[in-house]
C-alpha cells in the first residue's frame, strides 16, 4: 500500500468510529483528541520505546476493556507535564489540568484511537517517503469546520509542496550557528519539522525553530509534530502574528528563514491596526489610516518582511489575489519590487489541485524574497507546476488523495539550481525549461505588471521570440491597431430601450446570438456599445470571444466583462477581429489572465494592451497574401453575421404568424 493508501484507511477508520461513538460533532473536538492520545505514542517513541507501554496496554485491554481509559488518562496526565510538552511561557500545551475529554465507559473509543495511531505510524516509518500524519489529519478533519471559523484554522500545506519549499530554501541557506528559522502562523509544524528532517541530528544543534499560531491547538500539535525529531531546539508560542504583543516581537530583524502559509480571508481593522508600532510593518503603516479593513494575508507578508534579518529568506504560499490583483496587494508588490531592501527571488504557481483536499481550489503562488541581496542586477525565476504528484476526488463523502506520477516539482526544483548557479543572462526572458514553465525575467518587469506567473509562460515567451528573431516577419504593439474607448462609452447616457450585449450572447467565438439578445433583460444595461464597434471579451479567455456590433434596429449595450476596441491602423475593426484570433495572439491572451480559480479567469486592460502582433513584412508576398486573405474573411464574415440573423428573424416571424 501507498502512504496516502495506508492513511487514507486510517482516516476512514477514525470517521466510523467517531460516529459510531458519537461523541464528537466538532471537528476541532475530535482533533484535541486525537493529539493527547497521539502525545502518549509521542512520548514513548521518543523517549520510552523500550519498555512497549503502548504494546502493553493494547493488550491489556483483552482482558480489562472497562480500565483502558483510565490507564490511558493517568498517562496521559502524567506526559502532558513533560518539559517536551512545555510552551515559551513553560505551561503544558494541553492547559492548566490536562485531561482526556473522554467519559468513563469510552474505553473502547479510546482504545480504536491509540490502536489506529500505533499501527498507522509503524506502517508509514517503513516507507521512504516523508508524511506529516498531523497535518494530513488536521487538513481532514478541520476543512468542515473552516467555513465557520475561517479566522481560527488555515488549510494545511500538503506535503509535497512544503518539501519542495524546504528543499529550496536549503539550497540558499548556510547552516551556521544561531541560524533562526520561523514560522509565523506555524498550524501544525509541518514547515519546520520538514525543513528540520532535511540535516543530519549535529548540524540541527545550529538552528532554532520557531512557531507561532494565535490558535492554542495548533501550537499543541505543532510541538508535538518538532517533538518526533531529534535534536531540535523549538520554541512554539500561542501568539496572534499581526496583532498585539507575541513572542515574535523579540525576533523582529532577526530571522534568517521564514517558511510559511499564512491563514486566508481574515480581515483586521485599520482600528486594530493603528494600534501597532510602524516597525512592524515596514511597507503598509502609511496606509492603515486610509483602509478601513485589510485582509490578513497581505498584513501577514509586510509583517514577515519586518521579521527578517540582513540575508534573510522568506518563502510563502499566497492566494492570486496578493500576486495579481489591484488596490493595496498592488500597492505592496510596487513597494516590494522598488525597494531597495528587498529583492524577489522566486515565484512558483501551484496548480489549483493544491489545497483540494481541504475543500478549496484557490489559486495560489510560493513567493521568495530575500532582503538587502548582494547583486545589483536582479533576475527573478518564474515557474508554473501544472502537477504535484496527487489528484483529489470525493469517495463516499470523504475527500482523499491519490498518488500520480506526474509532479512538476522536482523538475523545477533543478531548473531552479540552473538559474541560482548563473549569475548573470546576456538578454532576458530567459527559457530555463518549457514544461513544466521555468524562466527567468528582469525584475524590473514585476514593478508595473502582475506577478502572476502564468503571464511568463515558456510557451507564450518562446511563441513571441520566435518571430522577433524571424527575418519574415515584424513584431508590432497592439496599441500601433488598437485603442480603448471603454471608460469614453461608459460615459454617455444609455438609452432606456437598449438591448444589453451580454459575452454569452457572443456564440462559436464571433457570431451574434440575436435571439437570446432581444428576450435579455439584465441586471444592469451595461455600457454603450455602437454598430462597428469590436467587443473583445475579457473573462476566461480560454474561450475566445470577439465580436464586431451588428447594425441592428435598436439602440445597444454591452457587459462590462466587454473591453470595446476602436481601429488607429491601417487594419478595421473586422480585421483587427480576425488578427486577434491568429494562434500567436490567442496564445498570448490565454497567458494573460488573473483570478482566483480557472473558472473566474480575468485579462486586465492594462496586460492586454501589451500583447504582440507578428506581421508578415511589408512588400512581401506573405503579406500581400496577408491582406487578400483578410479582406476576403471581412466579406465573409460580414455576410455570415447579417445572413444569421435574418435567419432568425424569418424563424421568429413564421411562429409568431402561423402558430399565435
């Protein structure tokens, strides 16, 4: 059986018998549970597995079921006194009066729980690879529960991806003595128990570890998690990162490492936030006064940066709106790219399988960034992973991984050690690797542009290289042919009786669906749209749709997912329609987009406008036979839109005048 087989098992047997008990209807209820019976295995592996007290007392239970719990408590109280098991402040992580929350004839619940963690550890030991059984636990049981309490849980990294983030960070970092590695909002420690198990036990004497999460549960599990390797010196608090005094204050412009996945979606009030010293947010203070709420993950990253020291390397994982959208994640990425302070390294997109598991398939990105870097010429790696080594599906209600053998990551991982090994390219963008996605741009790019990888593919910089390099063709901007008249439409006074052209009305790609038009009545009227005018839609660009307005018998409007185009060159706008679906230019714009899932995929105006548009020369018979061709497609497609609906109208009016 596979590791995720074997776990995948024992989380259906945990499921049933929680059920089967009944006890426990919270998924954090169950959780707890679970870490003070995994901390009586815990201790005895690491410090009493000589004596089988866990063989022992499975045994016993054959013959004394009704004395297994109280056995299992006394343990259990006794442990949670251990020094292994103390916080900074030196209280036990289980509380004041540690105690299994079980009633007194739970001796077979209890008994199936330290059977199921036994049995599942000493199976997964024999595999090679590395499992992080608490974080894959918590990733389980807590996804329900998140919906509700979105601000006390984060969905737990998977382990392939946190081994590749420690498997990079190691390749920057130097072990030396009183090298801090930390993580801010640390969940269950996977992070810094993965980064940990990558040394030999004598060089882990020279790192400190640590953890902080404002929710006392995750530091629980997080310092059992660092408890199983040997050789660790951690220092796990139960502190709120952003706001307020925490143990991390001590360390602010020390740290050397900062591995981490920020909780999502929780948002802190410029109130709160006034309230804190300037210093701890080196890039965003100015603002607090102005935004009246601001989501945590873009405090998280400013905070981190505050955190580390001259040389020091922050990796994190963050939603698409921190790397591509507007407002102030915008205002950060400016301040991060023009800041003399700080240099990003790396940014890796992951694919939106990622964190299925725990129940989202938002968009993420790893961003690296090191402060007050040595070179003067920064070079920034850009990789996109289209997979990391599992899929995700639903069985029986029950949310489970399955291994595959596609994983993106350890390719990338080496195209990564190529580009850290150059120090310089004689001309940028540069294709390390074409699939998986792995480039390298200047970084002067990222300051007026998203930091979206998928902007950087291989394919789209190799499909445009091609061409600037070919002696038959030019390469022009697509503001030489086009401008933008949106913002001036939006402006005039829509009619009361205008029909709204909506991107669903805009059928294989070109051709008006005038029946669905005329029976729309939306929402909103959209914007003033005119009969020449060239639509281009901007969502999910997968699905090219252009579209030039018909001149119809009614006033017209069209959704603002519409940018509307108006012909400067020597092209029309019927020709510009066609030249936007030639493959080069289709495969830029599928390049393009933002958003937080595939099905909410967006192109900016402001990317648009930066596509390329390869020419045939001027003179030459490609483009005579260039300009015949299009010319002939105008007539065609002309006629195609007015022959379609005229169709329809007849259609229309043979039912209305035969049958009503």
């Amino acid at each position: 059986m596979t590791r995720l087989e074997i776990f995948n098992e024992t989380l259906s047997s945990l499921k049933n018998s929680f059920h089967k008990y009944g006890k426990f209807s919270d998924s954090n209820a169950k959780l707890d549970e679970i870490g003070k019976i995994f901390s009586i295995f815990l201790y005895e592996k690491k410090y009493n597995d000589s004596r089988n007290i866990i063989n022992s007392m499975l045994k016993e239970f054959q013959f004394n079921k009704k004395g297994f719990l109280l056995q299992a408590n006394e343990k259990f109280k006794k442990i949670a006194q251990y020094e292994v098991f103390a916080l900074t402040n030196g209280h036990s992580i289980f509380g004041e009066n540690p105690s299994l929350d079980l009633d007194m004839n739970d001796d077979s619940f209890s008994y199936i729980i330290l059977k199921l963690i036994n049995e599942t550890h000493n199976k997964l030991s024999k595999s090679s690879e590395n499992f992080d059984f608490l974080n894959e636990v918590f990733g389980y049981f807590i996804r329900d529960n998140f919906r509700s309490n979105i601000e006390d849980a984060q969905y737990m990294t998977p382990q392939e991806v946190v081994d590749f983030i420690c498997r990079i960070a190691k390749s920057q970092i130097d072990v030396k003595k009183n090298l801090i590695v930390c993580d801010p909002s640390c969940g269950v420690g996977t992070f810094l128990r993965t980064f940990a198990e990558l040394f030999e036990e004598k060089e882990r004497l020279n790192i400190k570890f640590i953890g902080q999460d404002k929710v006392p549960r995750m530091s629980r599990l997080s310092k059992m998690n660092l408890s199983l390797i040997e050789n660790v010196e951690s220092f796990i608090a139960v502190g709120n990162s952003i706001i307020g005094e925490s143990y991390l204050d001590a360390y602010k412009g020390k740290i050397d490492l900062i591995l981490t996945n920020p909780p999502f979606g929780a948002k802190f009030s410029n109130l709160e936030l006034n309230q804190e010293e300037k210093s701890k947010y080196p890039l965003l203070s100015d603002l607090f006064e102005k935004n009246c709420n601001i989501n945590s993950e873009i405090l998280f990253l400013d905070r981190y940066l505050g955190l580390l020291n001259d040389g020091g390397h922050l990796f994190v994982v963050l939603p698409d709106s921190v790397i591509s959208s507007n407002g102030i994640q915008e205002i950060l990425r400016y301040r991060i790219s023009k800041s003399i302070d700080y240099e990003i390294k790396s940014i890796i997109e992951l694919p939106v399988e990622t964190f299925a598991q725990a129940g989202t398939r938002t968009k993420t990105s790893i961003l690296q960034i090191v402060k007050k870097p040595k070179q003067e010429i920064n070079r920034v790696f850009i990789a996109k992973s289209n997979n990391i080594g599992f899929e995700v599906s639903n069985r029986r209600g029950v949310t489970v991984k399955k291994e595959i053998e596609q994983n993106d990551l350890n390719e990338i991982l080496n195209s990564f050690k190529i580009f850290n090994s150059v120090e310089a390219r004689v001309a940028l963008p540069y294709i390390l690797n074409e699939e998986p996605s792995c480039v390298e741009i200047d970084s002067e790019i990222l300051t007026d542009s998203p930091w979206t990888p998928n902007h950087y593919d291989a394919n789209k910089i190799k499909s445009i290289q091609n061409y600037t390099e070919s002696t038959e063709f030019d390469l022009f901007d697509i503001t030489d042919f086009l401008r933008v008249i949106t913002k001036e439409r939006n402006k005039e006074k829509r009619d009361p009786n205008s029909k709204c052209i909506s991107v669903l009305h805009v059928v294989n790609g070109d051709l008006l669906d005038y029946n669905d038009l005329i029976h729309y009545n939306p929402k909103y009227q959209g914007i003033v749209c005119k009969p020449g005018d060239l639509l281009f839609s901007k969502i999910n660009p997968r699905i090219h749709r252009t579209l030039v307005v018909p001149n119809l018998d009614f006033p017209l409007s069209c959704s603002s997912e519409f940018e509307i185009l108006e012909s400067i060159g020597e092209f029309n706008n019927f020709e510009m329609k066609i030249i936007l679906g030639l493959p080069s230019v289709k495969k830029q714009l599928s390049h393009l987009t933002s958003g937080t899932s595939s099905s909410h995929n967006r192109i900016k105006t402001i990317d648009f406008l930066k596509i390329k548009i390869p020419l045939p020369k001027k003179g030459t018979s490609k483009y005579n036979k260039f300009k015949e061709n299009l010319k002939n497609l105008e007539i065609k497609y002309k006629l195609l839109s007015e022959l379609n609906i005229e169709k329809i109208k007849i259609s229309n009016n043979l039912i209305e005048e035969v049958y009503f």
